[in-house]
C-alpha cells in the first residue's frame, strides 16, 4: 500500500482507551469532543462499560504518552471525510465516516453508525483462531460463501456475493468481498474484509439498505479495504 505524508489532527483519529500504558508516564484523560469522560469505581457497569469503550479523540502531541501506533499507519494520510479508530489493545484499526458515532453493536468489539440511518454502519468482531493466515482456511471460493451463508445471513434470507478481491498489507493477507442478504421485506448490500493476525479471526462488515447502496458504495469501500490488523 503507497505510504503518503503524516497528517493527523484532533478530529483525525480515534484510539481505543483500552491501550495498555506505561507506569512511568502518565495515562492521557479519555475526552470526546468537548466532553471530558473519566471513569470511577463508583460507577456503575454499563457505564463503566461505555467509558471504556469511549474512544479517544488524541492530536498528534498526546502520542508522546507511549500511545504510538506502528510507524506504517502513522504515515499514512487520512483520507477527507474520515477518522481513523485505533484498537491498540486488541490489534486492528480501520476508517469510518467522520460523522458517524460511536455505538454498542452485541457481539462485536467496535461499531459506528450514521447519526440517522442507523442501518448504515461498520462493525469489527473477532474470534480466536489456531489459524494464522486466510489462506490456511482454505480456497476463498470456498471459504467466503460458507461465511455469508452460515454466518453472516439468516435460513430466510437469499445471498448473493459480488466482487471478492484479495490484497496483501504490511505481510498479511486481507479479502474482501461484496454481498447482499435479501428477504421477504428487507434487503441489504455490504462490505466485509476478512483477516487473521494475533491469534484471532478478524472480521470487518460496512453495509446500508439496499436501496441506498448506488449513493453510499464507493464511500463504504473505503472502510472495508482501510481495515487492518496490528502486531500486538
């Protein structure tokens, strides 16, 4: 992947506070735009939850706080239009929508939406592994239709799969690949990108309703093919 000039700003990329830090240096207070969030034994576990999850918007002088992500995606340009969320804790990182929020997906470890259509949005799970590369799960002719019929879709639903592509960052293998899940009532169009790194299966998915896919396609590429995993 072509590596451009640094450019970061507070607005510009979101790291997860669940960072591991140093005990000599200070750890960095979580804030959010114009709100400081801080955490308490008093509070209670939903939101404790919440505060932990709450990512943090940081500029460029808070990585002085041991916070430095790998050099590689420090390089990289963000693209406009986007932030860039940073799980250093659990070893991935991709972009999102600048004006999408933050929000609890179940199962998932990271989600963001669109303030309005709450269908439209990006979700990261994971799952641990014995595996240490896609390729080890086998062909992914094969591989990628068994995970969007018996995983990421429901018996009622017809899927159908586009445009499966394949690239290789910083030495790990990445596929992504274009479906759709139909029902009686509802369709909807997606992205996912597939990893393994660290002992996990990553799994990013960035979708909408169909009948929104042609207006917000290109913009959703973005994230799916910005995903990716971090030595940890």
């Amino acid at each position: 992947m072509a590596v451009s000039s640094l450019s970061l700003s507070l607005a510009s990329i979101t790291l997860s506070n669940r960072v591991p830090h140093s005990t000599s240096t200070p750890r960095p207070i979580a804030f959010c735009s114009q709100n400081i969030i801080t955490c308490s034994r008093e509070t209670s576990y939903d939101e404790e939850r919440n505060c932990k999850r709450r990512a943090l918007l940081l500029g460029l002088g808070a990585l002085t706080w041991g916070l430095t992500p790998p050099g590689s995606l420090l390089a990289e340009e963000i693209p406009k239009g986007y932030e860039a969320f940073v799980d250093l804790s659990d070893g991935y990182t991709y972009y999102y929508p600048s004006d999408w929020r933050e929000f609890d997906f179940r199962g998932h470890d990271s989600a963001f939406k669109d303030r309005y259509l709450q269908l439209q949005n990006v979700r990261v799970k994971f799952l641990p592994t014995d595996k240490t590369d896609i390729h080890d799960l086998g062909p992914m002719e094969e591989v990628v239709p068994n995970l969007v019929k018996r995983v990421l879709s429901t018996p009622t639903q017809i899927a159908n799969i586009f445009n499966m592509q394949e690239r290789t960052t910083d030495g790990k293998n990445y596929c992504t690949f274009e479906y759709t899940l139909t029902s009686p009532n509802f369709s909807r169009a997606a992205f996912a990108t597939i990893a393994i790194g660290n002992g996990r299966y990553y799994t990013l998915i960035v979708g909408a309703n169909e009948r929104r896919w042609r207006r917000v396609r290109n913009k959703l590429k973005v994230v799916a093919d910005s995903f990716r995993v971090l030595d940890i």
